[in-house]
C-alpha cells in the first residue's frame, strides 16, 4: 500500500469515526460550547466542511481557489470564524449532510489526481498526499474539541502518525511564522504511539523531544498546554519549540490555557 493511498484509508476512518459522535447527537448537544471560543460543536463540524470544501477547490479549481485566498488576505483575522459561523447556522442534520457530502467528494477527488500533482493552499503548495494529511489532521484537532465538549474520550490510534509526522515537518515554519530563526540542527523526536515506538530525526540528535504520542499531537495541533502533556525537551531550541509548535498554516495560534487556569 502507497503513503497516499493508507492516508487517504486513513482520512476516511478518521472521518467516520467522527461522523458516528456526531450523527447521534440531539440539538441540545450541537449547541454546546466547545474549547475553543465562541465556537460550539456546530461551529466545529462547519469548519471541517467549509476548509474541506476549499480543498475542493484547490484540487478542482485553482483559479476559483485564488479568490478564496484573496478573500483570506482581506480578513486574516475574521475569514476563518465567518465560514464557521455560516455553516453553524445551518439545521444540523443539514449541516450534516453537507460536511459528508464535501469530505467524500474530497476524497474521490484526491484519489483522481494525477501522480505528482501538487495544489495551492493557504500555505506552501501541498502535493495529493500532504493535503490527505492535512485534512486528516484537522479533522482529527476538531474532533478532539467535540470529544472533550461532550465528556467523552476516544482512543488513540495509529492515525496519530500523520499528525505527528506533519507536526515534526513544521517545525521550521513553527519558528518562522513567529519571526524566529530556524534552528540550524535537525532534532531527534520519539514518540510513544499505539503500536510502539516512532522516531524521526538523527539518533545521535544533541536536541531531542520525548512523550506520548497522543500529548505531541494535542500539543502541535495547540489542543492542550504544554505543561499538561508528558512530552519532554533535551536542549534550548528543542525547549523553545515545545512553546510554540504548530502543525497547520497560518498565523501563530494562541495555544490553550492549562488546565485550571
């Protein structure tokens, strides 16, 4: 099996696992505030369908794309809580359908294209796999939000290692998006995941990270504060990074208080 077509199993999965939260939900539920502010678990599906739908349209249509974007630079600040907001709105067994309707064609989409395609993003260009990845990714983070609203707790899985591998990838743009310089050296970074061990960089690495699987991903994906995870930092720029790593584009987001605060 290719990286790009077990991302794009996995996207489905992750999907689906969220769509059978979701699909049993009462109104009541749809309404309830999620950690994120001002959004509830409406605003949270709605996001998923509006950003799966500009994925649409970057894999179908880039020109149509570029205005999106211009729309984007227009209102950095507002444009993403404004396509939430309208699909909030929405009923939610409308809303529903419309985010499984736009993941599936999503996905048909991706699995079309053309070996060494590569489309335009909000960020750097993202090749069939990397998008696959990055809704993955997304999808999961959301998700996260409509799990902790409701109470519940999933369990990790292996779908993990394309959120941690995109986060590990990030780093540089991590520091970059805050004005900060790269560090020069890779970092070594071991994670504990469902099935074992993943690591990424030299073995011989002087700066290292260490933890959970599941704590790095919430801690890249800015789902919890780093002082609530057991991801660990051997070295100055690899310290540095815990404090602001990120794996989506964009403009630095403002992390999660910790716990209690």
């Amino acid at each position: 099996m290719s990286d790009q077509t077990a991302v794009l199993d996995d996207l489905r999965a992750e999907g689906e696992e969220l769509d059978r939260l979701v699909g049993a939900l009462g109104a009541s539920d749809w309404r309830r505030a999620t950690a994120a502010a001002g959004w509830t678990v409406a605003h949270q599906i709605a996001h998923l369908a509006w950003t799966d739908g500009a994925a649409l349209l970057a894999v179908t249509d880039a020109d149509a794309f570029a205005v999106e974007v211009e729309k984007a630079v227009a209102s950095p600040g507002t444009f993403v809580d404004e396509g939430a907001e309208a699909g909030a709105r929405l009923a939610p067994d409308e809303l529903l359908g419309r985010w499984r309707h736009g993941r599936e064609r999503l996905r048909e989409a991706l699995e079309a294209a053309p070996a060494g395609a590569r489309f335009p993003w909000y960020g750097p260009p993202m090749s069939t796999a990397s998008m696959a990845t990055g809704r993955l990714m997304e999808t999961w983070a959301h998700g996260q939000d409509v799990w902790d609203a409701l109470g519940r707790t999933r369990e990790p899985t292996d779908r993990l290692r394309h959120v941690a591998r995109i986060g590990v990838r990030a780093r540089d743009f991590a520091f970059a998006v805050r004005g900060l310089p790269a560090p020069a050296e890779e970092f070594r970074v071991e994670l504990n995941g469902p099935s074992g061990l993943w690591t990424y960089g030299p073995p011989d690495a002087a700066q290292r990270v260490t933890g959970p699987a599941l704590d790095f991903c919430l801690l890249v994906t800015q789902r919890i504060h780093r002082s609530d995870t057991a991801v660990r930092a051997e070295g100055p720029d690899a310290d540095c990074w815990l404090d602001i790593a990120q794996a989506f584009a964009g403009p630095a987001g403002p992390g999660r208080a910790p716990k209690g605060a």
